[in-house]
C-alpha cells in the first residue's frame, strides 16, 4: 500500500489528505501541525483519529486544506483523516463513528436577504 486520499468538509473549509505508512509527521499547507496550529486544542482535534485508533506516529499525513477558519480547517482535517482510515482498514469503523468523526456537519453560514441588515436582523420598524 503506498498512499491513499481522502476529503474532508466543515462549514467552507475543504480539505485533502494524503496518508502512508511513516513515521508520523503531519505536514499542513507545507507547513508543520505545531507552526500551522499554534493551541493544543486544535492539534488534538488534528490527531484526535490516530488518537482513538492506537495508530499513532505510524502513518505520514500530508494535507492541503483551503477556506473557513482556523476551528472548521481542524475539524475537516480531522474528518479526511477519519476517512483514510477506514479505506486503509475497515476495522477502524467501529471506534471512530460513535465519536462522530466520520459524520458530515452540514451546518453553514445563512446567507444575508436583501431587505434585511444580515440573515435574520431586520432594519428597525417605526408604527409612526
């Protein structure tokens, strides 16, 4: 097996992700995890599959991801991961889906209506 790839989505974020067997560096945007994710709390998510699965630095992830915010770049990175995988190995399955990593989160931004200040605020009303 040499390498496999997957994708991953949270609100605009996209990611691509290339995993084979290394030594467990985790290259992001040709940049290293800690000098891309600079809060511990974004790095777990990062890792959070290897975590669950005892796979750690067992496997070299490289990743291009495009758009959103730091929070949404991680949690699609995460979900891409999560993916490979299970493509590497379906026994994986099992401890990743009930931790919800393999689920889409189809939740997006609500576009701004014309008549209105944003999604939902309206202009002021005035009775008189």
């Amino acid at each position: 097996m040499s390498q496999t790839h997957a994708i991953g989505r949270r609100k605009t974020s996209v990611a691509r992700v290339y995993i084979k067997p290394g030594t467990g560096t985790v290259i992001i945007n040709h940049r290293d995890l800690k000098n891309y994710f600079g809060t511990a709390a974004l790095q777990y998510k990062v890792l959070q599959p290897f975590a669950l699965t005892n796979l750690v630095d067992q496997y070299d992830v490289k990743v291009n991801v495009e758009g959103g915010g730091i929070t949404g770049q991680a949690e699609a990175i995460r979900m891409a991961i999560s993916r490979c995988l299970v493509t590497i190995n379906s026994e994986n399955r099992p401890m990743l889906k009930p931790e919800g990593l393999l689920t889409r989160d189809p939740r997006m931004v609500e576009r701004k209506k014309f008549g209105q200040k944003k999604a939902r605020k309206r202009f002021q009303f005035s009775k008189r």
